[in-house]
C-alpha cells in the first residue's frame, strides 16, 4: 500500500489537490483501494464483474484527485 499511497500523494500534489481539506489522506485513499479490491474477490465471482467493479473504484480515486 505504501507505493499505491506514494503515487496517489504526487498525482494530487500534481493536481493541486489539498486531501487533507477534504477530510482525506493518500494512504487513506490507498487502503481503500486496496480494501475494495479484497471485498470484490469475495463478492463478485466473475472476472468480468471483478475488471468492472475494479475500473469504477479506481474512476472514484481518480475524481477525488481532480481539482
């Protein structure tokens, strides 16, 4: 988790993105991720499903790194 967290910190520090504000830390966002991902594998059976569900939890990380 801590390269994951590293690259979310440098895209919102290239993004102008103030996590903190936001009530958000990049390792926060990095655990997250990392727990979404688990969740699905236990969820949802299908690759397909997993690749879907994966794509819209990681758009969710990327709208909260926009400006």
């Amino acid at each position: 988790g801590q390269h994951i967290s590293a690259a979310i910190e440098r895209e919102a520090a290239r993004n102008g993105v103030d996590l903190a504000a936001r009530g958000l830390s990049a390792q926060l966002l990095a655990d997250m991720l990392l727990d979404g991902l688990e969740g699905m594998k236990a969820r949802i059976r299908d690759p397909e499903g997993q690749r879907q569900a994966a794509a819209a939890l990681i758009r969710v990380i990327d709208l909260t790194l926009k400006a």
